[in-house]
C-alpha cells in the first residue's frame, strides 16, 4: 500500500470514521495545526540541552497525536473520539509551576533568539497559540470540541513559554525586553 493514495487529488481530505471534507475546512485547519505543532516541538525537542525539557516533550509530543485525533474526529463519526483527561491538563499545569517557581527565571517579556534552542520553543510556542485560535474557530463555528483539549493547548503553550526560559537561564542567556534605555511595564507571561 503506498502513502501515495490519490484521494486528496481534489481537495478532499478523510476524517476520522472515513468521513469527507475539504481540505480548507476549519477541523483540518485545526488538526493539521496540531501536526505543525507537533512537529516543530519535535525540532525544539533535537536541539534541546536539558534532558527534562526534553523528556517533557517528547511525552507531549505523544499526548499531542491524541489532541490531533480528537480534533479530526467529529461528533458523527462512528469511530470514537479520543479523550485528553483532567490528568493531562493537571500535568501541565504541575510543570507550569513548578518552572515558574525557579529562582531567576525571567520576570519579563522576552525577546525571542537570544538563544538557539529557547527559539526554537518560542516557535513551538507560537504555532501552539494559532492552533488554539483553530480549535476555538472550530467550536466557534458549532463544532463540539472538548474543554479539556482547549485547556490542554492554552496551557501548553504557557509551558513552551518556560521552556525557553529555563534553557536562557541554565545558559545565562538574558532576554528581557526591558532594561534602562527601553522601559515599560515588565510581564510574565507567555500571551
């Protein structure tokens, strides 16, 4: 069997349950936004120095083809959608506080680039937030998409955010967006 199947050839795309949309509809908008996320946290994760973070990813990385079915699967498909559970977002959220709690990190908007692989989790991060405005676009347009898939994203991406942190303060790396000659208020978080 070959990945060559020719079933795309007209702009049509097979969901989860053999169901056909187009290529432009807003669930493969929001799942293949997903599969970008995936693979550039995959990217992020090659180039990593800290084998927690990057440990961390890797499990994210497999929660992130679960996050991807569930949003591929509509609600008449006759094949089941796959769950993200509280635990999944509680873990998130474990890791979340706990990196904000290290000492030093930064208290600040950053700029991202000053370090090479904090960058690359700043993209992953990014791309983390278009794909929550895909899945809400999802929801806005009367698709059914589980809480647990929109909180799992949204903190996702605040986690991201503290990767890169962690990773310029393990490299002595500042990035702050503030200093003496370009003031402003200091913020934290990951937008």
């Amino acid at each position: 069997m070959s990945i060559a199947t020719k079933r795309g050839d007209k702009g049509e795309t097979g969901l989860a349950g053999g169901i056909r949309i187009s290529k432009a509809d807003v669930r493969v908008e929001a799942y293949g936004t997903i599969d970008e996320l995936n693979s550039v946290l995959g990217f992020a994760r090659s180039i990593c120095s800290n084998p927690e973070i990057a440990g961390w990813s890797l499990e994210i990385q497999r929660t992130l083809f679960r996050v991807g079915s569930a949003l591929a699967t509509p609600p008449e498909s006759p094949k089941k959608q796959p769950q993200i559970s509280d635990e999944d977002v509680a873990l998130l959220t474990e890791r979340v506080y706990a990196l904000e709690a290290k000492p030093g990190l930064l208290s600040d908007w950053s700029i991202p680039g000053a370090h090479t692989g904090a960058a690359a989790f700043d993209v992953a991060r990014t791309v983390c937030r278009r794909a929550e405005r895909a899945a809400v676009r999802l929801q806005e347009n009367g698709s059914e998409v589980h809480a647990n898939v929109l909180a799992y994203i949204n903190r996702l991406s605040d986690l991201l955010w503290l990767f890169g942190r962690v990773l310029e303060l393990e490299a002595g790396v500042d990035s702050h967006l503030r200093d003496d000659a370009h003031g402003g208020p200091r913020w934290s978080r990951a937008w």
